[in-house]
C-alpha cells in the first residue's frame, strides 16, 4: 500500500506543473533572436550555436541581442558589434580573409602534405621489395 500511495504522489506531482513562461515579451524579437543566433557560435562551447548552447556566457549574450534588438538594431548591426567586441571567432561560418585562411584551407593542405607523405613511404617500401626479392 506505501509503494501505491508513493507512486500516486508522484504521478499527482505532473498535474500541477505549469506551462513554461516565453523568454521575452515580444515573440517577434525572439523569432528574429533565434534565427541570428543559429548563425553565431558560443564562445564557451566552440562547436556549437549560440541559440542550441546552454552555458551561462551564451545566456549573457543572448540577453545582450535582446537589448541591441530592443534598441532598433538591425541584425546585421548586431553582428558588426559582436564581431567589434569579439572578433570573427563568434560568427559560426567566419567570412574567408587573411586571418582566417588558415581555418578554411588548412585541412586541404594537410590532406595534400599527407598524401605526399604517403606516397613517398610507399614508394621508398616498394622499392625496398624490389632489392629484397633480389638478394633472394
């Protein structure tokens, strides 16, 4: 009879659970916040967006866009003033220049370096096979 009477409280716990309150007042200025943080990165997290992060900096500025937003931003102003404050780092896909060729062409290089490398050690080994065979 306790375990019933356990069970019953806790089920009972989930009829009086409220509805979650919006974040903001203006469901348009959070539809526009969602879309623009889609395209930025959380600076704590690195590899995630700003709007799927849960870490309380991504929260901070968050709050930071509702308040340029509030003050009639355009979403592209906001940008300009994170990446001002921030640098590229905070836009998800950093635009291709100088300070970010590295990011965007690296890995290519790396694939290109590693297939020569490649190449040569199975050339040098083939060659190898060849003088063993040989001597034999």
């Amino acid at each position: 009879m306790k375990k019933l009477w356990i069970i019953f409280l806790l089920i009972s716990n989930f009829a009086f659970a409220g509805e979650a309150k919006p974040l903001g007042d203006d469901p348009a200025l959070e539809l526009r916040l969602k879309t623009l943080s889609q395209d930025l990165r959380c600076l704590v997290c690195q590899n995630t967006t700003l709007a799927d992060s849960s870490a309380p900096l991504a929260e901070d500025l968050r709050q930071e866009i509702r308040k340029l937003m509030r003050e009639g931003k355009s979403d592209q102003e906001v940008i300009d003033y994170l990446v001002a404050r921030y640098g590229d780092f905070v836009l998800y896909k950093p635009p291709v220049n100088e300070s970010t060729a590295l990011l965007w062409f690296g890995p290519f290089l790396l694939l290109i370096v590693g297939g020569f490398v490649l190449f040569r050690v199975l050339k040098k080994h083939a060659g190898n096979e060849d003088i063993q065979a040989e001597d034999v």
